[in-house]
C-alpha cells in the first residue's frame, strides 16, 4: 500500500461581486411631481451616497490605470521575494490580475521529462492560481529526435545521455519567463526503457543527468521526492489516472461526481486504475472494503481521499502480447510437427487479416525449443478469416485460469474486484494503443465492447469484408499496411472482455486528448509539484 499527497485547497470562498444587497429596490414605484421636485435638491443621504460612489469610481480608475499591463512596471516588476510562494506577481496571465491565494503565486510552470524507451519529451505546463484550483492554461511540447533516441541508448556514455536533454530545456528556458524560472521545478521520469540497461548503468546516467539539469536556472525536483528516477509501473498509471479526472474536473476542484477508470495499452505493458465502490451491493457475497495489497493505492488529492485499484501487467502491452501469440502458435505447429522445417516457410496464422502476409520479427523466450534470438517470419493470414481462432489464441496468453490467491481475479492470478460489481456504471477511458488502432477505422469516441468485436470480426475478415471501411478517410491503407490489425484488435477485446472481465455491452470512450491537452502520466505526475514541500523550492532568493 502507498499513499500519496497531493494537497490543492478546496476550501471556497466565493465572493460575488455582483451579489445583491437584497434590500427591496424602491426606485420603482410612481414618481408623482412632487417627488419629482424634491428630487432636484439632494438630500444628506443622498450627497453622501454622491460622494462615495464617486470615490469608487475614481479609485477604480486609478486601479485599472496601475494594473493595466502597458501602465505600470508592476507587469514585469514586481517578482517573488524569496520563497515559494511569491504573493503579488501580477504578470504572466490573462486570465486574472490576482491569484486566488495570498499563499500562491498567479502563475506557476512545471516542467516534466519523459524519459522514454525510444526519445524523450519535455512539457512545459503553465498553471494560473486564479481559482481554487490550479487551471492548466498552456502546455508547451517538444520531443527529441528519433535519431537522437531515448536515455537508455547511451548507457556507456552518461554525459551524451544528458546532453540529449538540452534541445528539449531550450523549450523551457525560451518558454518560461526569467524571473520565474528559479522557481520553477523540474523532473525527469523514466519509463521501463532505462530499467533494461541495468540498475548500475540506469543510476550512473540519471545522476549524471541531475547534475547536467542543476546547470540551469530550474529547481531539480531532489532525490527523496524522486527527482530524476525511474518510475514505478503503479504510480504511471495513477498519475494517468489523476491526469484524466483533473482534465475532466472530476478531481481538485468542486465537481463530485464519480471518476473516471483508465486503462492504458503501451507496448511492454498495461495498466488499469479505477475507484471502486463496494456499498449497496445487491446480492452481498462481496467484501465491503477493498482487499489489502500492493493493488490499493492510497491518493490523497485536491483534499479528498481516494482508494484506487491498481495494476500494471507487465509483459500485457500490445507489442509484448503480439510476441507472446505467435510464440504460441510456433510452439503449436512444433509440438505438431516435431521438426523445425516449418520455419522456413509462409506460417499460416489465423490473426494475420484474411488474404494478406507480413514479416514478423518474433523473440524467443528463454529455454524454447525453437532456439534464442529472434526469428523474422513470413506470417500468412487464413483465405477464410478465422477470428475465432484468433481470438482463442489471444486469450490463451491472458492465463484466465492461473491460480487466484485472492479472488477475484482478473486474469494471470492477479487480483481485481468485479468491475461489473465495482464500476457498474460509471466512464470507462481507453487509450494509446486501443485509441491508435480503433479511431483511425472510424471508431466514434465511446463505443460498446460488443461494438469493437464486430469491428475486430469485419477487420480479420480481409478486403472482401472491408467495403465498412471505404468511407473512412485512411482507413483501408491502414489495414492493407498492417496484417496484425486482427491480431491487436482480438487481443484488445480478448482483455478487455475476458481478462478484465468487463461486461459485453458496457461503454468505453477513447481518447487522446481531453480540453486539448494529452493524456497520459506526465499532467498528472506535474500537479503534486505545485504544491508546498513537494521535494524542491526556489533556487535562487530573486530580489530586484
Ligand atoms: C509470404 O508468403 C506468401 C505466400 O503464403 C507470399 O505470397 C508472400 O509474398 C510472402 N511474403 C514475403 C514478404 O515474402
């Protein structure tokens, strides 16, 4: 069990400037001509309301004057003095000309470093306090080249690694305004990429690239809060979780409405986090509380508490799974054939799209009979399409009926309370690779499950079955471009269905992005970093 803290304040105040005296407003009634004559003069009360209305309105003058951004050097002025919680900073939004929090600065910048297998990316979040909530107001991205790659391609040279992060931190520095950039933080987080390398020459590489990033004007995040590491696979997927709910206002602000689930394909592995409810459950026979485990995470965020189920399983993402298949179906056909000879020819197997072929690159598992290393393939699909044998292959790789130490469990022995029990009805999110490969054939942004077996059935059918797909833009040189669309497709819903045990008609929306900002881990591994001791503070005392 973990627990994380994340405290945004919720506490409101509202101040409503418009907000009625709620006096009963006497300038209705009929003004007979008398009235109208002792109006002319000015009573006391009268002058003294004269006086101070015109007293308002003056200073308001003088206020608008002082604050407009042209008008006063308060725009570029006035800075933090000191300390992590410059008050009176005036400048960098449009959005309000004073934070909603003596305690907060109006404008606040994190910068994140995803450090991937394959590159990595920085974003620059820019965040307003004009309300009780930090507002997301802008995000800045940048990727390194592909030719530059991913941390992990330099594991003899540590200094080269860290010198791949300098295109990404010019972003940064052109983006974020000097005076704020001695407090502004930054992290790096790696993903399993860097693990593979090795802990020794993994740590070797993000030393030395903390060192590398302490050579700028940014606050690194520091060790104990995780600064510059590699990420556990159970804190990726809550903060894609708290990404998704921040964007769709479910958490850190007023809405209390159910949150949303996420489930996350990447190629090595994927994750499910979701809050589940065990009150009222009809039928009893279920626990009241969620099971202790390294399956409950306990968030605390925006002053709420939430007990997540989580799991990332590893060894599930899309690229990993397409290996375990096929090895499968090799070891089928040798234990079969008892020979080897089969691999020298086209290999008939049922996920690749009827009447087409591919190469396949297919990674041996320690101790197969059929060697080590990788074998590339030619891997023909079936003349008629055979999505049911497709599909029994997919789910045989999800170990349904491997042994559950705690049930229930949702397939490989990994324990998970019932989402149909849990999670009945509230929004379901799918993304990366279940976004990649269903909006591209013209997949609406919610869909049931029964909806994407009949798209998974129309795609392994091959191009007689594929006259659905001729008025989507795009769609049929995605397909005719990749024979294992049958493949990912019947194993997204072989998981979906039968490895998460989801009903068959229950909804799932895809998504990318949510207000036009990306989804994934990265927002919401930002967030806890605007709050206080959060693991960094201001680099240098700025004062002008
Ligand atoms: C794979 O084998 C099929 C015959 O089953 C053949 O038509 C196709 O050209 C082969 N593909 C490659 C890339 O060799």
């Amino acid at each position: 069990m973990r627990r994380t803290s994340v405290s945004l304040p919720t506490k409101h105040v509202r101040r409503d400037p418009y907000e009625k005296a709620g006096r009963y407003d006497a300038g209705h009634r009929d003004v007979g001509i008398l009235e109208k004559l002792q109006a002319a003069t000015m009573n006391q009360a009268q002058k003294t309301r004269w006086i101070k209305t015109t007293a308002i309105v003056v200073f308001l003058v003088f206020l608008f004057y002082y604050l407009s951004p042209k008008g006063a050097d308060i725009y570029k002025g006035v800075s933090h003095s000191g300390g992590q919680s410059p008050s009176d900073a005036t400048y960098g939004t449009d959005k309000c000309t004073k934070s909603y929090s003596k305690d907060k600065p109006i404008v606040q910048y994190v910068l994140m470093i995803d450090a991937g297998s394959t590159g990595s990316r920085i974003h620059v979040y820019k965040f307003n306090n004009c309300g009780s909530t930090p507002e997301l107001e802008k995000e800045e991205f940048m990727m390194t080249d592909k030719s530059v790659g991913g941390l992990s391609k330099y594991k003899d040279d540590p200094i080269a690694a860290a010198k791949t992060l300098d295109a990404l931190m010019e972003v940064a520095m052109k983006t974020v305004p000097d005076k704020l950039k001695g407090c502004s933080p930054v992290a790096v987080k790696a993903t399993a990429g860097l693990r593979m390398i090795g802990a020794e020459a993994s740590d070797k590489i993000l030393e030395t690239v903390r060192t590398h990033l302490e050579g700028y004007p940014f606050p690194v995040v520091s060790k104990e809060e995780n600064g510059v590491a590699i990420m556990d696979g159970s804190d990726e997927g809550v903060y894609a979780w708290i990404t998704t709910n921040y964007l769709l206002g479910k958490i850190g602000g007023p809405d209390q409405s159910p949150t949303a689930a996420i489930f996350d394909l990447g190629g090595g592995s994927t994750q499910i986090v979701f809050e589940p409810t065990f009150k009222g459950i009809p039928g009893g026979g279920m626990p009241e509380k969620m099971a202790p485990g390294d399956h409950k995470y306990d968030l605390a965020f925006g002053g709420r508490e939430f007990e997540l189920y989580q799991h990332s399983h590893l060894g599930y993402g899309l690229m990993a799974a397409r290996n375990s298949i096929h090895l499968n179906l090799l070891q089928d056909i040798y234990s079969q054939e008892k020979t080897k000879g089969f691999l020298n020819k086209p290999i008939l197997n049922p996920c690749i799209n009827a009447g087409q072929s591919d190469m396949v690159k297919v990674k041996l598992g320690d101790g197969s009979p059929l060697g080590t290393g990788e074998l590339e393939l030619n891997m023909t699909g079936p003349a008629t399409p055979a999505p049911a044998q497709c599909r029994a292959l997919a789910e045989r790789i999800l170990a349904k009926d491997s042994d559950c130490k705690l049930s229930p469990c949702s397939f490989n022995g990994v324990h998970q309370p019932s989402l149909a029990k849990t999670f009945g009805k509230e929004d379901v999110y799918i993304f990366s690779f279940f976004f990649d490969r269903t909006k591209p054939l013209g997949m609406p942004d919610s869909f049931t499950l029964r909806e994407l077996h009949d798209l998974t059935n129309s795609v392994c059918g091959g191009e007689s079955a594929w006259d659905v797909f001729g008025t989507v833009p795009g769609a049929l040189d995605e397909l005719r471009d990749r024979g294992e669309y049958c493949l990912d497709l019947n194993f997204m819903i072989g998981l979906l269905h039968t490895g998460y045990d989801m009903p068959i008609d229950r909804e799932v929306k895809i998504a990318k992005k949510i207000k036009g900002n990306e989804l994934g881990w990265c927002l919401g591994a930002s967030l806890p970093l605007l709050s206080k001791n959060s693991g960094w503070s201001c680099k240098v005392s700025q004062s002008y």
